[in-house]
C-alpha cells in the first residue's frame, strides 16, 4: 500500500434546497467578504438557478457581479473573457456555478487574477503565485468532481491541448451539493456526466499514485453512480437518485484528488478536442476496452474484481467491462467510434496525442502510442 498524507480542502454540503444557503456558505468561507464574483454558463441563466444563486449572495450582504458566458470544454478564451469581466470589480470571493466547465474557469480565473501572466505559466502542480481568491463550487451536473479538486482543465485556444493547471490554493473552500439543480439537465447531459463520473471511479481504482483512500472513495462512487445512473435516465425527476449521482460524482472527484487518472481519460482529451465528442462520452466509449487492457496486469485485475463485487457484481474485470458495456446502452449511446464521427484515418494523430497527455503516466499498464492506437482500433469495431 503507498504512503498518503491527506488533509480535506473542501468542505462538503449536500441536500436539496442547499443553493439557499450559498450566501452563508460563501461569507463563512471568506470571513470579511463585501463582493462574489460569480461565474456561470447562459444555461443556467435560462433556468433560473443564476438568479437563485445572486439572490442568496445578495441575502447574506455580497455585491455581486455575474460572467455568465462559460462555453463547454473551456480554452484560454473563456478565461480570459471571464478574466476581463472580473477588472475592476473587488472580488473578495468567487462562486463557480455549472458543470466542470464553469468551476474550471472559475479556477482559472483566480489563478491569473492573483499572478498575471498567461494560463501556460500555471501548467503543472504547485505554480500559483501570490494568494487565490477562495472560491466556493456549486455543481449542477453529476459528473467531473471539479468541486473536490484543486485542479483545473483549459484546454489552449490554438492548439486545443487541454492543460492540467493544479495547486493546492484552487481546490474550493466549499462545494454545495443541491440535487434540485439537477433536474433541468437535458437527458444526454444527465449521461455523458455520469458516464464521466463513472470513469473517473473506474480509473481511479487502479492508477499508479491509488492510496487506500482513494480506492475507497472510487468504490463507493462506483457503487452509487452505476446503480443510480439507469435511474435518473428512466425517471429525471427522481430527486434521490439525483442526490446519489451527485455523491458519486463528489466521491469521484475526490479520489482524482488523492490518485489521478488513466489511459481512457487519455484517449479521451483527443476525441474532445479533435472530433468532437463531449468528454464524458469520449470517456464511456473508451472505458470497457481501457479495463480489458489493464486486467492484463494482476494487480489492477484484483483491484477491478473488488470494484465489481462491491457493485454487487460478478467478481472479476470482465464482468465490469460488461456492465460498462450495459450502462452506455442504457444511455442509448452506440458503442462503435465511427458512429461519432472518428474516421480510422485519424488513429495515429489521436493515438500519438493521447500518448502525451499527463493522465497516461498513471495508468497501471504502460501505454505508449501503439497500445493507445490498438485500444482505438478496438472501440472502432463497436459492438
């Protein structure tokens, strides 16, 4: 077992109705605030939880000033658009409101707000300058755990190569977990979210920087979101399961946190960035194939045997490759790349860029740009 020294960054409220309390959370979390700087996607403005979020700021006596223009899969231009709107307002505090994009961007914000430069000077772990503005995490979908981690994901606007920007100053102080913030996502935001939570607990179960710690939190995120995910599918107003995945995906983050991720995140920033596909469905697709790879190595086809008896399942890799393989039919999302768009031409540039993203090094099998562009070659012929 690795050696681990943990200390919670992120405190932790969950329930429904919780967005209520934001105002109060924020002020606790920022003890002297007078002014939040909330960041956002227009969504979330359509569906009133914007307007939810300024009013409980307002309630608890922060001026408040909104950038509500958070795109999907967030580059160096949101930042800097979000970055832009913040001068000149004195933000003592800034509240991420959204998906992982809008909680990233608001990372990223405080990171260039407190050291200047550009977002290429944060690559890495450790390289905040000067103090970040706290920030407080309001997830309103069940997927990327931004709101446990003190990591943010930009992806470069020219290149499209997403940077891992991590310090321990950007993990938030809070993440306030409202399930009732999940009900207006449309259904395929609902899957590919959780087909994103349920990759980082797979991944994490057996990377190489795995704690015992980590291991636990991927296991029971695993236990909640594949059990919940079909049930918030079939019945989207089910507040309890909507709870559940939101656990999952918090638990999931978490384990992010204390051991990072694996080939199937690798493969996936491609698939993002070159054709298109929403992350979490690039995750889902390459997931069963990732597991079958790494079941190859005993210790990781131990580990994956425990994460799938813990389920309730068959105690062994295969049976979670196949009940990987159900949970993507039950999000109707069709197994085979080309159904997406990825034409077989595109493999070696997909396969060599994957080999170069951060998350490759943690895998448990070594993977280099032949064993990527097999794994691709396999999710090419689908079911």
């Amino acid at each position: 077992m690795r050696a681990f020294d943990h200390v919670p960054r992120t405190r932790l409220v969950f329930g429904a109705g919780s967005i209520t309390r934001l105002g109060e959370l924020t002020a606790a979390a920022a003890p002297g605030a007078r002014h939040a700087f909330l960041v956002t996607d227009p969504g979330l403005v359509r569906a009133g939880h914007a307007a939810r979020a300024e009013a409980s700021l307002a309630g608890a006596g922060l001026a408040v000033r909104t950038f509500a223009e958070v795109r999907e899969n967030p580059t160096t231009t949101d930042v800097g658009a979000c970055l832009a709107a913040l001068d000149g307002f004195a933000a003592d505090v800034l509240v991420g409101l959204g998906g992982g994009s809008s909680i990233d961007v608001a990372k990223a914000c405080a990171f260039l707000h407190a050291g200047g430069g550009r977002m290429e000077d944060y690559w890495g772990v450790g390289k905040a300058r000067g103090t970040l503005l706290p920030l407080v995490a309001v997830p309103t979908t069940a997927g990327t755990g931004s709101e446990m981690q003190s990591f943010t994901l930009i992806e470069q606007a020219d290149t499209l190569q997403k940077m891992a920007c991590g310090d321990p100053q950007a993990a938030p102080r809070v993440a306030v977990l409202d399930p009732e913030l999940t009900l207006s996502q449309p259904r395929a935001v609902t899957a590919h979210a959780g087909l994103d939570a349920i990759g980082h607990a797979v991944e994490t179960a057996v990377t190489r920087a795995g704690t015992p710690l980590s291991q636990a939190y991927s296991g029971q995120a695993f236990q909640l979101a594949q059990s919940h995910l079909p049930r918030v599918l079939e019945a989207p107003d089910d507040l309890e399961a909507r709870g559940r995945m939101l656990l999952a995906a918090a638990f999931a983050g978490t384990a992010i946190e204390n051991s990072m991720l694996g080939a199937a995140h690798s493969l996936a920033n491609p698939l993002t960035a070159r054709c298109g596909l929403v992350h979490g469905l690039a995750v889902g697709l390459m997931l069963p194939h990732v597991v079958r790879f790494n079941a190859k190595d005993p210790a990781a086809a131990a580990r994956y045997a425990n994460l799938s008896r813990a389920a309730g399942l068959d105690p062994s890799a295969e049976a979670l490759a196949r009940r990987l393989e159900e949970l993507l039919d039950v999000a109707a999302v069709p197994r085979a790349l080309p159904t997406h768009g990825v034409e077989p031409g595109a493999l070696d540039a997909l396969a060599t860029e994957a080999a170069q993203q951060w998350t490759a090094q943690f895998n448990p099998r070594t993977v280099d740009q032949a064993a990527l562009r097999g794994l691709l070659e396999e999710a090419c012929g689908g079911a």
